[in-house]
C-alpha cells in the first residue's frame, strides 16, 4: 500500500511539475509578445491637431492594426506576373483599433471604392506614376504580398490623416470557412436573402454559420446591383460583431485558439504580426470591450464613375471619427 501511495505521489508531482512547466512557458511567451507589441508603438506620432477652436493630442495608448481581405480567387496569395494590378485587390478593408487604457477595441470599415492617390509600380518595384482611384487597387501594384501590404498600408495612411498603423494582416478571403470554423461558427440573422449561393441564407433566418455559408455571406456581393458594397459591408459588420464575441468565448475555452487559427490559415495569409504577439493580444481580448457601438463606417457618397462605382469620403466626418478615436483633448 505505502509502495502504491509513493507511485501515486509521484505521478501527482509529475503531472504538475508538466502543467507549471507549460504555464511557464506561456507566460514567457506572453511576455515576449507584449515586448513585441510594445516595440511596435515606439514610433514617431502625429502632433498636435487644432480643430474648431480645439486642441487634440494623439492619443498614445492606442494600437492600430490593418485587416486586408484579399480577393485572389480559390488560391493562395501569389506573387503577380502583370504590370497591371495582379497582386489582388484589398476587397475588404478594416482598422482594429485597441485602447490599451480603456481597454476597448475600435474597428473601423473602409469602403473598397473609397478614392484616393494610388501609386502604381511596375513588377520590379520601379515607382511610376500616382493617380486617383479606389484604394482596393493599391494592393495590387505589388508582389501580392509584403510589397502589396505595405503599398496598402501606406494608402490608408495617407486617407486617414497619417496616424501610425503598427502592423498588418492580410487574408486571402478564401479562407473565411477555416477562420469562421475555428472560433466554432458564428450566429447570425441573415440580412438578405443569398439562396441562390447558398439554400441556406434565407433572409430572417436566424442561423449558425459554418463552412462555405460564412463564405458566401461574408464575401458574395451581386456587382449588378447598384452600390451592392454598402450592403455587404452591412452584413460585414453585423459577422465581425458577433465573430468577436465568438473568438472571446472561445480564446476564454482555450487561450491557444488563435494559434490553431494561425497555423490553419498561414498558407493564405502575408502578415508582420508574429505568433507571440498574436498570442499575447489574444490573451487581452476577453478584457476589452466590444459591440456594435465600437463599429464605424467611414461616411462618404457612392457616384458611377465611368466605369465602376467611386465612393467619395465625407472629409469631415472622416476627421471628426479620427479625433474621436485616436487624439484626446489638450490640456
């Protein structure tokens, strides 16, 4: 019996001494993605803003990061063969924006149309020329990946006033399914009817999507239909709502969640966030707070261009949301 209880006692010992080794190094891990993220912030910041008899300071607890949904097709993000855009264009554009002090996520939605100076490069990376045009180009006068991000990266700084952007990630948006399954589906009622794509995406239905019915929902947009973006951007917002608050209650269940996610989806995706930070930011996010109040829309018009639509961006509520969400008043 005294022979049974030591062995017992030492399995006992050995699973724990196995958990605080692998709690060890989680914490390390951890600490070396806040590191990481932290490093990210010391940058050069905007100064001061006057506006409308007011004084504004960038705010510099926030960290801001660029979510690119590429449009490539059924197949990884490839380096381009033309001249002429192929490294895919950004269909979808969002700014994540994390208060570290109130501890709030702010996400922000670009209309794919809005226009803006575009610079064009050749295949070699040789500057060309820059033009007006809508800023889901940009991406494509690149090498499909870095290049690509960074030329979009700098696009959407130059629209929003040239706040610090301090990293990127872009998804080829064939991967919606694999990032939809791993939080383990997200709730929806459905806000239009898209049985044609899919039988499943009966308008006022509420329903859990998984698979290609994420998909399909989150992506599909009739191009026949006159200013049809807006409506998908409706439906975006409704799903990055409740994705979020799917990803908190799953990251809660399992802190390595978001790894998984990495690891699945890494075929199809350029990004300059490492794994520690990802793992680290992870650990944050059933902290912060988020609904669909901390959801924007950067406001504008939508007029047929020659060819295709060109959303226009109200310039003033653009600046109004960027004094919001990024400066603070002056003392």
């Amino acid at each position: 019996m005294h022979i049974k209880r030591k062995g017992l006692f030492i399995i006992i010992i050995s699973i724990a001494t196995v958990i605080s080794l692998i709690l060890a190094g989680f914490f390390i891990v951890r600490a070396v993605g806040m590191k990481h993220v932290m490093d990210r912030t010391d940058v050069q910041l905007p100064g001061r803003v006057k506006y409308q008899d007011k004084l504004y300071e960038y705010n510099d607890h926030i960290i801001t990061f660029l979510i690119l949904g590429i449009d490539k097709g059924k197949e990884t993000i490839e380096p381009y063969e033309k001249d002429d855009g192929g490294g895919g264009q950004a269909d979808a554009l969002f700014l994540a924006v994390m208060n570290t002090e109130e501890k709030t996520i702010e996400i922000i939605s670009i209309n794919r149309n809005a226009m803006t100076d575009i610079s064009i490069y050749d295949k070699d990376g040789n500057y060309y020329a820059t033009y007006n045009a809508q800023i889901a180009l940009q991406h494509g006068y690149g090498d499909g990946k870095e290049m690509s991000c960074q030329y979009q990266l700098t696009a959407v700084q130059n629209l929003f006033y040239n706040i610090p952007i301090h990293g990127y990630a872009a998804v080829n948006t064939n991967a919606i399914p694999a990032i939809n399954d791993t939080v383990g589906g997200v709730d929806v009622l459905v806000l239009e009817d898209l049985t044609a794509w899919d039988p499943t995406l009966v308008k006022d239905s509420q329903i859990h999507l998984m698979g290609e019915s994420a998909y399909w929902y989150v992506k599909f947009r009739d191009s026949y239909i006159y200013d049809s973006i807006n409506m998908r951007m409706t439906r975006q917002k409704q799903y990055l709502n409740n994705f979020i608050e799917a990803a908190k209650h799953a990251a809660k269940k399992n802190i390595f969640v978001v790894l998984d996610l990495y690891r699945e989806i890494s075929a199809q995706m350029t990004t300059d966030i490492t794994p520690t930070e990802i793992l680290y930011l992870t650990s944050l996010l059933p902290q912060y707070e988020f609904d669909e109040t901390h959801f924007h829309t950067v406001a504008g018009e939508t007029v047929m261009g020659e060819e295709f639509e060109e959303f226009y961006v109200d310039e003033a509520a653009l600046l109004q949301m960027i004094l919001d969400i990024f400066y603070i008043e002056a003392e």
